[in-house]
C-alpha cells in the first residue's frame, strides 16, 4: 500500500465490538441540543450507540449508563454516562418521543431523529451537537446500506472502512454542530442543501405535532406516501426517512406534497423531484472531460481525465475533496482500471501503450507497456493474478503480466469479433468475456486466449453491447447501447428467460455495475439518469431513472464500499471545469477495487 492508501487507513478498526488490541475508552463529556423544526423538543429520550461489527444491519451497542432526556429548551449534557469499545468507533445518537412545543403533557410518540457524531475520540467537553430532521436526512441517507433501523446499524469486520467513510459522507451533507446543509463539505463539492431541507421539512411536518397517525394528520400522511410497495407503514419520523432513502423513485410526488412552503428549513425545492436521491457534485479543472473512473480498497475515486488537448490528468477523489493529480503530460489516456494493490493502469489509444501507475501517483518502472499485441488499447480489466487484459482497437485483445510483461502473442488474442471490443470483464476463472457492439455478441476467452465452446455468445436480446459485468454465478449482464436493454447470459453463455430486460429508464446504456446483493447500476447516455435493476432483472429506478437533477452527460460510474455510485459527467456546467457525482448511499457496498473482489471470488458480495 502506497503513502496515500496507507494515511486513509489510519484508525478504521475498532468500530463495535472491541478488537484484540484497542483499548475501551470513557466517554468524554459533550452538550447539544434536539429541535423539530425551529422548536426545541423537551423530554426526548436520547440514547448513543456503536454500530456492531457482526454483519450488515446487525444490533447496534447501546452505550448510555442512564437515562438521559431532554430539558424544557430542548438541551441536553452527557458527562461520564459512556463508554465507547475504543476511541476510533464511530457512534450515532437516536433520540425519541418528547413535546416539540405544543400543550404541557404532549408526547410525540412518532418523533425520531438521528445524528451520526462521528468518531468517540472527537467528543469532548467543547462539543456541541445539534439532532433535529436535517442530520436525521444526513445520517440516514448515509448510513442506508447498513441500516435496517434505528437500533440495527452495523457492518462486516472486513469492511469498517465502507462505514467509517459513511459517517463522513453524512458530515459532508449536514454539519452535526450547526445542524445545518451543508455541512463540512470541501470546496470543490457541490450539496443539494434545497432538496435536503425539503426533505426536512417533509419530516418536520410529522415531528412538530401531536403524532397522531390518522389518514388526515401529518403523521398520516407522510407514512401513507413513504409506505413501500408491498411493504408496512413507518410508524416514526427516522423509518420513513428511511423507506424514502431505500425507494428513492416511490411515491416522489406523494411525498413532495406532504409539506408545506413555509416550513422551517429554507430554501426549498420549487417543484417535486422525479427521485429523493442525494447527490454530491465534485467540479474541478483537473476533472474536465473526465474518461473513467475506478474505486480504490479505501474508497478513493481515481479519475482519468482530459482537461488539455494532448495531455491527460489523474486525480483522486473523496469525501475529503481532491487528494492528489498527476498529470500525464503528452497523451491521452481513455481508460483506467485499478490493480489489487490499488496501482491505476491506463491505456493510451493513439500512444497504443499501456501505464502503470502507483498508488501514490508516480510512475511505476519500466513504463509504458507494448507488449503482447498492444495495438490502439481501450477497455481493460484484471484477473485474479494481477494480469491485466486489454481490449484492442482491432479484434483482438493482449495480456500483460502483473508485471507488464507480454503473455499473448505479438498479434495478441484474436476474438472473432468484427470490431475492436467495447468492453471487456474477468470472471472468477480467469476467462475474459468481451462484447462485440459491431457483432452484436459476447466472446469468452480462456485464460490462454482460446475461445471457450459455445462462443461467441449471441441471442438474449443483444443490441449493440457496451458494457458488461460478471455476477457472483460467472455469468453476465450486458447493457445495449442501440436496443436500451439488458441482457443476462448464465456461466455457460445461455440466456436468462426474461432476457432482454427494459424499463427503469434505461436510455441507450453506456456503462455498467453490480454492488455488493447483485442489483445491476447502468449509466444512460441517451439521458440524464442512472437505473437500477434488482437481481432477478426487475427495473428498480423509475422511467425517468436516478439523478436527473445532477448528472449532465454521465459517462462511466462505480459503486464504493458505503455504497455510494459515482458517476463521471462528460457535461459540466462551467466551461472550464469537470464534475464527478456521488449517489450517497443508494446501493449495497462491494469490494474494491473491482481486481481484488475477483482475486477474492467476492464478485457483487458485500466485503
């Protein structure tokens, strides 16, 4: 692991249950405050707890020693009432019931908020805390992927890192001091503050009352329209939050109307959203016409971008804003895709090179590669080894060692295809599956190069492919640029009854993703959108897709390990700069970089 890999991993364990090693440490003693709305809520129940370690939504660790409730101006002070499993955990604060400001006696039985605190070792005798439904907004839009309630938030062992990086993502949308959007978001990042706080106010209209849930109260109206399809209704405020956060495209309009204009979070959205989504926007020169994109082991964006004419810039991207660009002075590179040690490689059409870089940005030995029949590289993909393959701008494709030495023939792999490939991925096996948009078909190539019987793969609905992914089963889904479709084809080439799949928006899909239960994630160049698929090819996302408000002219995308989507916009609004956008939270974590899941036959598996 580079210097850069190496910092980020600092301090990631410890989350839970305590690990051989790490120290319990005391609590220190913080103050803040709980509001609905503008209203002080006074007899609040306020608990802490520590996400547990045992698996995705798993009981969270309750970690007060007393009761603590909150006083008539809505404050409270917790000294020495805590002990956390060691200073690194990240906790989170559930506060429940309580009288947001109506007659003496009136309990909210609906009211519920959260606030994700961030790291025990950061409280202290000078920290301040707000709760109120803009950190709830935050925190559960963050934290989805491993929630299932208030109480069951948690994570794998393995993958601490994806919730720790959780946790500040929500830091980004909503400041957990001021209690306002945004929150402590970097310079180059853009937060949707309008559609936060209408999401806020959304809830407000539930916790400023009574909590009557009748068909006509607020209450009742929220968790009539938050109610999932086939699902049961939420019966507090930080449920419906997250039946929002979970089906983002359901009942949109249905719940743009249970609030009201005037209420207290400003400024507001004017019209109803096709989705409740939240998008974080990243711009910056060095991301201008960004080609590709790929997740790192700690949950770094590396992008591959054009902002000159004859020279590209890789840059990497987080929570934290940009980490480091190093330009490539002298040509363009159109793909990149991360080894398992996190070392980005990048192929040079015009140059017909390949380069390795490592994971700290300088330039690997004996660089750039030509080897094995290197000819106009493009899309390239790595095995379980370390070996990486290149898709050709003829029918063929190379393979180069871990090391960049040849392992195909000087002529490379031919594929029998027609045109060079416009994608290729590895499976488990170490087979290379390549799609053919020109032939309308999938080849498979062992790992010597030789077609494996039976392919190319034709049928199932195949219309000008131009991604594609392997599942956990060693098959494969295809996304159809021409026939906006997918396509799924079984470990041996058969296609899936069903197969082609449409709706979900899918309008000329360009690029493709599993996360981490198997949900397929397209990129739409025919439009402003991003669908979601579940796994058995049912659409997900509505006919409009995800994200129309942020993306402009997506490209690529890549699911992290908090199960954010990142998605590179070739549009811009700004002539001079480039935009990355994270989806925060909207699908389920998986390993990264995408080599190592291969090497871990962990292929859409949560880590």
């Amino acid at each position: 692991m580079g210097a850069l890999g190496a910092g980020l991993a600092l301090g990631v364990a410890g989350c839970g249950v305590t690990p051989a090693g790490l120290i319990p440490v005391e609590g220190q003693s913080f103050s803040g405050s709980v509001h609905g709305g503008l209203q002080p809520v006074s007899g609040a129940t306020i608990q802490l707890f520590a996400p547990g370690t045992n698996g995705y939504g798993t009981a969270a660790i309750p970690l007060l020693n007393r009761t603590v409730v909150s006083d008539a101006g809505g404050g409270f002070s917790i000294t020495g009432a805590y002990t956390c499993p060691s200073a690194s955990t990240p906790i989170y604060m559930v506060v429940t019931g309580g009288n947001p400001g109506l007659a003496a006696g009136t309990n909210n039985t609906a009211l519920a908020l959260m606030s994700s605190l961030g790291q025990c070792g950061t409280l202290g005798p000078h920290t301040f805390l707000t709760v109120n439904e803009l950190t709830t907004v935050a925190a559960v839009w963050a934290l989805t992927p491993f929630m299932v309630d208030a109480t069951h938030i948690g994570t794998s062992p393995t993958n601490v890192q994806g919730l720790l990086n959780a946790f500040a993502i929500a830091n980004d949308l909503v400041g957990v001091s001021s209690g306002r959007s945004p929150g402590n978001a970097p310079a180059v990042a853009t937060v949707p503050t309008a559609e936060i706080n209408t999401l806020a106010d959304i809830l407000s209209s539930c916790v400023n009352s009574s909590g009557s849930t009748v068909s006509t109260s607020s209450c009742g109206r929220l968790f009539t329209a938050a109610t999932p399809a086939g699902g049961f209704a939420p019966t507090d405020t930080l449920q419906a939050a997250l039946d929002i956060s979970r089906n983002p495209g359901h009942n949109a309009g249905s719940i743009f109307t249970s609030y009201s204009s005037t209420s207290p979070y400003q400024p507001t959205l004017g019209v109803a959203p096709t989705d409740w989504t939240i998008s974080i926007n990243y711009s910056a020169a060095v991301l201008k016409t960004p080609n590709d994109l790929a997740i790192d082991s700690q949950g770094n964006a590396w992008v591959v971008a054009s902002p000159g004419s004859s020279s590209s810039t890789v840059s990497v991207l987080n929570w934290n804003g940009i980490q480091g660009s190093y330009p490539q002075a002298g040509a363009n590179y159109g793909h990149l895709a991360l080894d398992p040690y996190d070392d980005p490689w990048l192929t040079s059409t015009l140059a017909s090179n390949v380069l390795e870089l490592t994971n700290s940005g300088t330039r690997a030995s004996n660089n750039p590669f030509t080897s094995g029949g290197i000819q106009g590289p493009g899309p390239l993909a790595f095995d379980g080894n370390g070996n990486v393959w290149v898709a050709n701008n003829g029918a063929t494709v190379s393979k180069l060692s871990a090391n960049g030495a040849g392992l195909s023939p000087s002529t490379g792999y031919a594929t029998g295809g027609v045109s060079g490939a416009s994608a290729i991925a590895l499976d488990t096996y170490g087979n290379a599956w390549v799609a053919d948009s020109g032939g309308n078909d999938v080849t498979v190539l062992s790992n010597n190069g030789v077609p494996i019987p039976g392919s190319p793969y034709i049928g199932g609905g195949l219309d000008g492919p131009y991604a594609l992914a392997i599942d956990s089963t060693g098959g494969a889904w295809v996304a159809n640029r021409t026939g906006s479709s997918l396509s799924r084809f079984s470990n041996s080439g058969a296609a899936i009854p069903g197969s082609p799949f449409y709706g979900g928006g899918l309008s000329s899909p360009i690029g493709l993703a599993l996360d981490g239960l198997g949900n397929v994630w397209l990129v739409n160049s025919g439009s402003n959108s991003v669908s979601q698929f579940l796994s058995s090819g049912r659409p997900q996302s509505g006919a409009g897709g995800y994200g129309s408000s942020t993306l402009l002219n997506p490209f690529r995308l890549a699911i992290d390990r908090s199960g954010s989507v990142w998605v590179a916009n070739l549009g811009s609004s700004s002539p001079n700069t480039g935009s990355i956008t994270q989806i925060v939270g909207v699908a389920a974590p998986v390993v990264t970089p995408q080599s190592l899941a291969i090497q871990n036959n962990a292929l859409n598996q949560r880590p």
